[in-house]
C-alpha cells in the first residue's frame, strides 16, 4: 500500500539522528535496548524494540556503534572508530 509524501518525509532519519547524537554524547557508558527505547520515548520518539535492534545492527556495520553482550544482554555503545587503520600484524 503506498504512503503520502508527507509520511515518507517523516522517516527514521531524525529518530537515526537523535540514536547517533545520544551514544555520541555518552562514549563511555553502553545502554541495552530497553534503555535505548525509554530515551527515544522520552524525546517524543516512539520506536519498537524491533525498529531500533535495526537501527543498532546498521550503526554497527558502519562502526558507529559496537555491541557486546554481558549477563546476556546486548549493550550498545558509541565506537571511537576513526576512520581505515592498517593491518598491524605480518602479512
């Protein structure tokens, strides 16, 4: 079923934007999903487990963020990558 342009508009870009600039502002600490979905509701961002999981798993592909699980929960935090570094054992 298609959707008006106006919804289209209204995508997760701002709900990525807002993911980004949280972990960003907070590199030292690692938040579990849970965590994640109570601060995006409380900036008006209603997403679902799921939406955000998606969100995580992409950031983390592109080494926004790293992942780890501890007492079997995933936490997510912001990753210092930056940018290529070389292979530093022998070829």
């Amino acid at each position: 079923m298609p959707i008006s342009s106006k919804d289209f508009d209204k995508s997760d870009s701002k709900s990525n934007l807002l993911l980004t600039e949280f972990l960003r502002a907070h590199p030292l600490e690692a938040y579990s999903i849970d965590e994640l979905v109570k601060m995006m509701a409380s900036k008006r961002r209603k997403l679902a487990r799921e939406e955000l999981t998606k969100m995580l798993m992409l950031m983390e592909y592109g080494r926004k963020v790293t992942s780890k699980k501890v007492g079997g929960v995933t936490y997510y935090r912001y990753s210092q990558f930056s940018g290529y570094s070389p292979p530093t054992g022998p070829i």
